[in-house]
C-alpha cells in the first residue's frame, strides 16, 4: 500500500518564531541605539537623577524585548524539537513499511513466484513488489535526510535560545545596576548617583574590586578546567538522533557548543578563538571530543 512520502519538516511552523525573535531584536537595537543618544545628551551629567531615571526607562523597555526575543527562541526550539521527533517517527513507519515489502519480496522467491513458466520472465507480482521495495526505499533515505535537516534545525534554535538567555542576563543586570544608581540619587542631596561618576562611569576603587574579582575567576576556571578534564564527566545523548547524518551531526554540534560558550561567557575574538582552539586540542589529546569539551566550557560558564 503507497505510503505517504516524508514532509520537510525542519522548517515547518517556524516562521512565526523567526519573525517573532527578529522583530524583539530590532526593537532591542534600536534601543540602543536611544541609550546611546541619552549618553551623548547627558555626557557630564551622566549620573543625574534626571539622566539615570531616562536610562531606567530604556532598560525597562529594551528588557521587555529580550524576554520576547527568549520567548520566541524557546518556542521556535519546542517547535524544532516537535519537528524532529515527528520525523523519526515517520522514518520508523517508513522502515517497517520497507521491512515488511522485503519479507513478502523474499517470500515470492522462496515459493516459486519469481519468475513465470519460462523460468526468465520475472512475475508482474514479483515485478510490482520490487517496485514497491525500491520506492519505499527512496522513502527511508528521503524521510532520513529530513530528519537530519531537523536535527540541524534543532542545533540552530539551541543557540537561538542561548543567545537571548545571554542577553536577557545583560540586560537584567544592566537594569538592577541602574536601579541602584537611581535610588543613590533619588536620596543623596545633590540629586546625583554616588557609585558613579558624572560621565557613568563606576567609582574607581569599585572597578579595581571588579578587576579583582576577575582575576580571580580567572585562576578559579583554569582549576576547574583541569579537575573536570581529569574527572571527566557523562555525556547525556539522545538515543534517537544517531539517526542523523553522523558528519552533520559532529560539525554542527562544535559550533553550537561554542556559540553557547560564547553566548553564556561573553568571550569574544581573541578570547573565543582561544577557547575554541583549546576544545579542539583537548578533544585531539584525551578521550573526549572537541565538542564535549566544549560543553564544558558552556556547562563552567553557566556555573
């Protein structure tokens, strides 16, 4: 019996996500771009009760659009996900499907069937069921590679999502640090911010604590580099998606593991190529994967 041919499901039912996380995205730039201006308006009075609570209202805006933009990536990945998952289940119909032809194919020739009285001409029921088996193998490779696509689909909206919880964090800090210079001057009597200077920026003996701080986080992550690469850890994975293309799977996954990295640590250039490089060192040089290490350096950025 025809058995209906896979649908293209790794983009199905996406669009709205994707023009959902578009839209809070530009909102958020332009936003920006009117934190910007408010910069140069109040350059020299930065830390004003007046300057400050502007700023306040920005944030509060451009924070709105991240938790939109968040909330489109989670759902384009829930839908990404559904997809990928239907499109197992329909190679696995599609594989019974083959299966059976095949048993009633090799069925016919062990009774006889395969070929008419003369011993040369195959049979039009030996004939139509080949057939069959050919189609519903075209089937089975059509159906896999779509669930690779959606597999590769799925990766996409993990980053998607990485991505916007690293900047629905910026944006929340951005908006709690501000709040406090709001209330420092909504109190102080000159009506000015007293953790800041009058251009914003941060008192001098709080950015060397900052500093502080940082290099110690830094010697902090080297040692926890080291014991989880000697520890090593348990990958958790998905037994369903080995289905997939394994040459898709391995390159995409690198680079959405180091999207995540750099999404979650904020590392950029010299800094991402860095630890990309070493992911890619260590995954030569131990027993784990450059991926997996790159996991790591996800799983240490989160913590």
């Amino acid at each position: 019996m025809p058995t209906k041919i896979g649908i293209v499901l790794a983009l199905d039912g996406e669009r709205e996500f994707s023009e959902g996380m578009k839209q809070a995205e530009q909102s958020a730039k332009r936003l920006d771009q009117e934190l910007k201006n408010l910069e140069s308006e109040y350059s020299g009075n930065a830390n004003s009760l007046e300057a400050l609570t502007r700023k306040q209202e920005l944030l509060a805006q451009k924070q709105e659009d991240v938790n939109r933009q968040l909330s489109a990536a989670k759902g384009g990945l829930s839908n990404a996900s559904k997809n990928y998952t239907d499109a197992g289940k329909k190679l696995k119909e599609f594989e019974n499907d083959l299966e059976e032809a095949r048993k009633e194919l090799q069925r016919m020739e062990d009774a006889g069937e395969k070929y008419d009285s003369t011993g040369e001409k195959l049979t039009k029921a030996y004939s139509k069921q080949a057939k069959e088996v050919e189609r519903l193998e075209k089937n089975v490779n059509k159906q896999a590679n779509e669930q690779a696509k959606a597999n590769v689909n799925v990766s996409k909206w993990e980053v998607n999502v990485a991505k916007a919880e690293g900047a629905v964090k910026k944006c929340n800090t951005a908006v709690d640090k501000n709040a406090k210079y709001v209330k420092e001057a909504s109190t102080s009597a000159d009506k000015c911010a007293t953790s800041i200077d009058k251009m914003g920026n941060e008192m001098q003996e709080t950015t060397q604590e900052a500093q502080k701080m940082g290099s110690g986080l830094k010697d902090a992550l080297s040692v926890a580099v080291g014991n989880l690469m000697s520890q090593g850890f348990d990958m958790l994975i998905d037994g369903a998606k080995q289905a997939a293309e394994y040459v898709v799977e391995v390159g995409s996954r690198f680079e959405t593991s180091m999207s995540k990295v750099e999404a979650l640590s904020g590392a950029t250039g010299a800094e991402l190529e860095a630890l990309s490089d070493k992911a890619k060192e260590l995954g030569s040089s131990t027993q784990y994967s450059a991926s997996e290490v790159a996991d790591a350096f996800g799983y240490m950025s989160l913590a």
